[in-house]
C-alpha cells in the first residue's frame, strides 16, 4: 500500500471527472462534487422510516459524495445498497409487529410463540425454529419464513408493502445480487450504477412505509389523467391528439371524427406512449385510459363538452387486473373487467385468463407465450380468494413463492368468463374502475397532428362501443 499525504488523499480522482450531466466528457473537480451531491440530494425517505434505516441510508449518501476523491467508493456504495435492503425488510417486519405476539410454527406444526421486542432478538429466536413458517396475507395463511431477503420480500408482498408486477421479476435478481456482493468477486462500478442503485433503494424503503415517489421508476405515485380528445381524418392517413379544452382552437385542414377519453396526457411530461392506440374495449394503451363520449364530429364533442363538468384525476397502472380471452385458438386482445361484464352474450364464449400486470399489453404477451409453448403455467394466488384446486405446475413455471410463472402471474384459467368475474368479485367487489378525482390545470399546449400509426392502417382508428357504458366506465 502506499502511503499518501492529506494531500494527495484531498485530491479529486481523475476517473471521477469524466462523467457529466450531458454524457462523458470532463469537469473540473468542483463542478463534479457539486454534480454527484446534487444528483443523490433528491433522494430523501419518508419521515416516518425506521430511524436504523434512515442513518444506513444517510451514510450511503454521505460516502457517495466523497466518490469524487476516491473512485472505489461508489463500488461500496453499490454493494453496500444491495445488503440494506434486507436491513430495511426487517426494520419493516418489527414495526409491522411492534409489541405484537407473532406465532411460528415450525416443521412438526408445532406453534411458538415470539414477542417482538427488536428485529434482532426476533430474528435470533426465529434461526432456533426448524423450518419455521409465518401467518401472511389477508387469510392469514401458514407460508415458509425463514427471514433471509427472500422470505421478507414475500412477506412484504404477501402484505402488501410491495407491489407492480415487474417489480416482482426483480426480486429474484435482488436475491442474487445480494449473495454476489456477499460472497462475489472483485469488480468496479460506476457513479453511475451507484446512484441508480440508491435511487432504487430510496423508492422500495419509502413504499415500505406507504409512501410512492412521484416520477419514480420502480414505484412511482399515481399518474394525472385529463380529458384528451382524439380525433382521426376520414382518409385514415392523420390522427390528431389534444387537451379536449383546446378542441376549439384547433383548425383541420380536413374533417375529422373525435372521440374523448381520459387520458394520461402530458406534452413534456408523463404521456401515455400509446394514446393513439386506444381501444375502447381493449387494454391497449400503457396506463389505464377511460372512455368518455363518442365518436362524432368536433361540434357535437364541443356540445357534450359544453353540457358536462369533467375533471381530471389520477391513475395507477401498477397491478392492474386484466381479462384475456382465448377462442377457437385466437388470442384477442386484453380487457378490463368492468368492460368484459358488458360484452353481449355472442363475445362470452372462450377461456377467460384472469392477469394482474402493470400493462396492459403484458397480459397479452403472456397469454401469447402460453397458447405458443403449450404448457400449464402455474397459477399464483389471488389474495382474498379461497384455494380451490391443487396448483398446476407447468414446465416453465419455477420453484419457490408458490408457483410463479417467469412470464406473468395469473390464476388458473377456466372454461367461462361468468367464473373469472366471479373470482375478481369475491377478491375485488363491483367490476367498476373507481380513482380518486383531484384538481389540476393542465398546462398549454396546442393540438398536434401525427401520422397515423401502423397498427391503424391494417385495423382502422380506434374502436368505441356503448357497451362502456353499462359497464361503468363513465
């Protein structure tokens, strides 16, 4: 080892520079200490995480900003963030049972019995308990605990402290990511790496805690819906988008036919990547979009404008529930259930695939991939529902957290729509989509024509249907 003055020990770590806000290039030793602070500054946790996690969480910080003197300490920093995320799962696990009697039973189904007082004596106790197994979920059902990260994970969602069905894929790879800093090789990470990795672990502590961050990637809050119009010319060849409010300003240079939805619409913003693929019977946009009033020409929209107060509100699109339907060897697309309860008698034959996933599309992805392959998947357990049947273990469905398909979660498919909606109602109530309303201005920006896409010069523009309205979605 050599030794260094305070000096050198001050001086910044040439590696460090070369990452700017606009890509690689070079900062002065200044610019890149103000950057690398800036850039973890706005990762704050909730005020009311566990004061342990908190100070972990803060000395992360800390030895990040000195990354600029010292190149390796963003590679720390990366590991370190791997481990405490299970210190997190378990200061979560103790304030879920402060002072609570937690029963365990063990192999021979014996029950022990565990005041919590601290994780740690908790959990020192659990180590004492042969194949230990936990109460989880809203029917409180016996499921193996062995309080490493990934029976906290399963925990946390079996509770719902976790959730997003992508986020789910993920906890196998935290699982392995832990156990290769635990046990793994030398390897080198960039400021880059380190800050996506505490800006991830910042979002999972905080959703812990019931709080979602806004713009997040992992977790992000509720997304702001507005009233959007969408409208297509009669040749086909030009769609048009826009805030309704603004539909009056807006010249066609030829006639269009619009309809109105709500809509996560945002120039500059968060934007619905697949707006103009709505369907208004189909989950074909990314977020959850609700059918409003059409089609018809721009001054019977502005008429039904003009008689009907709409706002804005919010939507979640993590952990959706979705129908797919499969008939006659076709895979139609994915639907909501609340439109599914509408369908008239002729669209109800089929096998219905009940699905919960982030997007809409996902569903049919996985469904897709089923027909394809051939194979049973595994179905997971919807929470609220009574196990009805043994689990069907399919090839390509893997081990561990019950049966989990490596391409989607779903519960059994069965041979009728009327018993998938009766499976949602149990666990969900009415088949109706329902969101909070809040108030919000929408920021100007004009209409703005674009090409049609591909998938409509096959399939024409965007379809609606009465049906919506029976089944509650205006």
């Amino acid at each position: 080892m050599n030794i260094k003055t305070l000096e050198e020990l001050q001086a910044p770590d040439e590696r460090a520079l070369i990452f700017t806000p606009l890509g690689l290039g070079r900062m002065t030793p200044e610019d890149a200490a103000d950057l690398q602070q800036r850039v973890i500054a706005r990762l704050q946790l909730a005020a009311d995480v566990a004061e342990t996690t908190r100070n972990k969480f803060e000395q992360l910080r800390t030895a990040y900003s000195h990354g600029v003197l010292c190149y390796e300490l963003f590679t720390l920093v990366g590991d370190a963030a791997q481990l405490t995320l299970e210190q997190a799962l378990r200061d979560r696990f103790a304030a879920h049972y402060t002072k609570q009697v937690v029963e365990v039973r063990d192999r021979k189904r014996r029950e022990h019995q565990i005041i919590m007082t601290s994780s740690n004596d908790f959990f020192d106790k659990l180590r004492k308990i042969h194949a230990p197994q936990l109460r989880m979920g809203p029917l409180q059902e016996w499921e193996p605990f062995n309080g490493m990260l990934g029976g906290l994970l399963r925990w946390a969602r079996r509770e719902g402290l976790l959730r997003g069905q992508r986020n789910r894929s993920l906890d196998p790879v935290r699982q392995v990511l832990r156990n290769m800093v635990a046990h793994g090789t030398y390897h080198l990470d960039s400021p880059v790496e380190a800050a996506r990795l505490l800006s991830d672990l910042a979002e999972i502590i905080n959703h812990l805690w019931g709080q979602s961050t806004p713009g997040g990637r992992l977790y992000p809050a509720p997304l702001n819906r507005s009233v959007v119009a969408i409208g297509w010319s009669n040749n086909g060849k030009q769609t048009t988008a826009g805030y309704a409010d603004h539909l009056a300003e807006a010249h066609d240079e030829e006639k269009f036919t619009y309809i109105l939805v709500r809509a996560v619409f945002c120039p500059g913003g968060d934007t619905d990547p697949n707006l103009l693929d709505y369907d208004a019977r189909r989950a074909t946009t990314a977020f959850p979009a609700q059918y409003l009033w059409g089609p018809g020409s721009r001054e019977e929209a502005l008429a039904w404008l003009g008689n009907h107060q709409l706002q804005s509100d919010v939507c979640d699109h993590l952990d959706q529930v979705i129908l797919v339907r499969v008939h006659d060897g076709q895979v139609d697309l994915p639907m909501y259930p609340g439109v599914a309860a509408g369908l008239p008698a002729a669209e109800q034959l089929g096998t219905w695939h009940t699905l919960r996933v982030d997007r809409g599309l996902d569903a049919l992805s996985h469904v897709r991939h089923r027909q394809r392959c051939g194979r049973a998947c595994a179905p997971r357990r919807v929470q609220g529902v009574p196990r009805r049947d043994p689990p069907h273990r399919g090839p390509h469905s893997s081990p561990g957290d019950g049966a989990t398909c490596r391409r989607g979660h779903h519960t059994a498919p069965r041979p009728g729509r009327a018993y998938a909606l009766r499976r949602l109602a149990l666990r969900f109530g009415a088949l109706t989509p329902s969101t909070g309303i809040t108030q919000r201005e929408p920021p100007e920006a004009p209409f703005a024509s674009v090409q049609a896409p591909r998938a409509w010069r096959s399939r024409g523009p965007p379809r609606t249907t009465s049906g919506c309205l029976s089944s509650g979605w205006l």
